[in-house]
C-alpha cells in the first residue's frame, strides 16, 4: 500500500508530483522567505529520498543536479518518494554567499534547528522537521569553498552502516570517512534516523557539467541500491579509496606569497617528489616549487590563483598500492 507524503500545510498523493513555495523565515519587510521543494510521491510503495542543495548560499552545481532529477526524469516506474530541495539557504543563495546574510550564520551549522532559536535554527528547524527528518536517506550537495575547486567525492561516517551503505551506493572514486561536524546536515540527519552524506564537486558560482553528469549517475546508483529503480543497477566506479582520519594525506601549502601555476588538474594521480605547482613573483624572477611530498591524487587545488604564505594549495591523499594500481590501469 502506498502513502502520501505530508508536510506543515500539505499532501502529496501517490502518483502526484507538487512544487511548493514552502515558508521558512520573513524578511525585515515581513515578507515570506520561502524554498522551492518538489516532492515526487511515485506510484509504488518505496523509501523516500531527500536531495538537497545549496545549504550553503553559492554553491551552484547541486541545483542543478535535484533540479534535473525533479524536472527532467521519468518517475513513471518510481518506487518510493523524492523530496528535492534544490536552494535551501535562499537568503545566502540571492546575496550570492555562502552564509546566511543574517549575521553570517551558517546553516549548515544550524541543523537540527529550534523553532524558538536563533534566524538560522529556526529556518534549519522549519526545513529539518518537514523535510529531512520524514525521509529514510538524504544526499546534500556541496562544493568547495569559493576560490577553490573539488574532485567529485563523498563524505560520510563509515562507521555507521547505514551510512555507508548511501556513500557506496553512490559509486564515487572517493570516500571521505568523518562523522561531520556539530550542526551539519548529514551529521544531525543521521543522528535523527536519516542516513545522509555529503556529496562535494567542483567550485562555488558554477554549474560545471561533467561533474553534475557523474553526481548524477550517482544518483541513480543509490536509487538502484534502495529499489526505487527496478530498471537500474548499483554502479562500481572502476576503483576506490576510503580515506580515514589516520591515512596519509595533507594540505600542500604556499611558502611564498605571489601568483600560483598549477601543473595538474583537480583529481590527477601526482608522484613523490614531482611539481605540483609553481610559485612566482610578478617579475617572472622568483619561482618556488611545491612538490609531492607523497604519491597521491589532487582531490582539492585552487582556482583563485592569489597566494599568502601559508594559503593551502592543493589537498593531496595518499592512496593504497592496490588502488594506485589500479588507478594508473584504469587512466592508462
Ligand atoms: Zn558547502
């Protein structure tokens, strides 16, 4: 028997898909802040799957990535119940930021809300309890920082099962292993009951297409592995790292301050002692290297080409022999 999906105002039947301007907060003229939310409520009986993005205001790739899902596929043949929330900090998202204009709060530290909290508890409040807390798995979409760019991976807490099971199924090369921070999404939704991780890609004021093709993909991965697609399979990206907090891994940073040439892209296979990037003043005279103090893989580089001493350059992992085999197979 299949249920409808409700929430403080409404109903989605089975077979129904709704858009609603759902009201969040009040601006200083008292007008509503609302988020756009659609819920797609399939035809079968199924789990129910958030995809949320935007959490923080600029972080653009993810919209488009729940805007496609809720928008462009075919949920004839759904099983189960997606809430797609494409910008849920619209306040940071018009102001083009990452924080919430009022006092700079991040509301990806403000889950799981307080409905008699500060602006940014009770908005995460409004959204936790209507939204994320009814779904059985949440996948929230993040970039890097402005200025900086990610490979496409996942952050999750492997060592809770449920967990893990939504970040393999979502079939990415990379796999950060960290409980999350105090107040973050996945963190607080998975606390609630809600298995939830984070997926980062790319750069913040973009929408960069291969990378939100692959997220996607891994979308329909997760959908497979929880039977919401009968037609899908649950993909194996070709290899895998898991990377814990004990692993090797370290964030190159610049000893000179001036202009940075980076001589790989974000996701390249780097060898020890090989140049990462360069260093250079403005006359072209002063060049400092910076180089692989490890074998590893570029998961995070700059974009911003400005450096102080003592910026962080590139995030570097190490990776096992057995996946670095395998990784230089793959890439030829
Ligand atoms: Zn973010």
């Amino acid at each position: 028997m299949t249920t409808a999906f409700t929430y403080n105002g409404g109903a989605v039947e089975p077979g129904e898909t709704t858009n609603v301007r759902f009201t969040v907060s009040e601006t200083y003229l008292g007008d509503p802040v609302r988020i756009p939310v659609t819920i797609v409520n399939g035809e079968h009986e199924g789990p129910t799957l958030c995809l949320a993005a935007a959490t923080h205001g600029d972080e653009l790739n993810g919209i488009e990535i729940v805007r496609e899902v809720a928008h462009e596929w075919d949920h004839s043949d759904l099983r189960g119940t997606l809430v797609c929330l494409p910008v849920l900090n619209v306040p940071g998202f018009i102001a083009q930021q990452r924080y919430l204009p009022i006092y700079d709060r991040d509301l990806n530290r403000s889950f799981p809300g307080q409905s008699a909290g500060t602006s940014s508890k009770r908005i995460a409040d409004r959204v936790f309890r209507n939204f994320i807390e009814p779904c059985d798995l949440c996948l929230d979409f993040h970039t890097s920082t402005r200025g900086r760019s990610n490979m496409l991976h996942a952050r999750a807490d492997m060592a809770d099962s449920a967990v893990a099971r939504v970040a393999n199924a979502f079939a990415s090369n990379v796999i950060i292993d960290s409980e999350g921070p105090d107040g973050s999404l996945r963190r607080e939704a998975s606390k609630a009951g809600t298995p939830s991780i984070t997926v980062e890609l790319g750069e913040a004021h973009r929408f960069q297409r291969p990378l939100i093709d692959a997220a996607l993909e891994g979308v329909l991965s997760v959908m497979a592995e929880f039977g919401m697609l009968e037609t899908e399979t649950v993909k194996w990206p070709g290899w895998r790292t898991v990377i814990e907090g004990s692993d090797e891994k370290t964030w190159l940073r610049a000893d000179a301050g001036g202009l940075v040439d980076m001589h790989h892209e974000r996701g390249s296979l780097v060898e020890a002692g090989e140049t990462v990037c360069t260093i250079s003043d403005p006359f072209k005279a002063e060049v400092t290297k910076i180089e692989a103090p490890f074998t590893g893989l570029l998961i995070g580089i700059p974009q911003n080409p400005l450096v102080y001493p003592g910026n962080p350059l590139c995030h570097l992992v190490a990776l096992e022999e057995p996946t670095l085999r395998a990784v230089r197979q793959i890439r030829g």
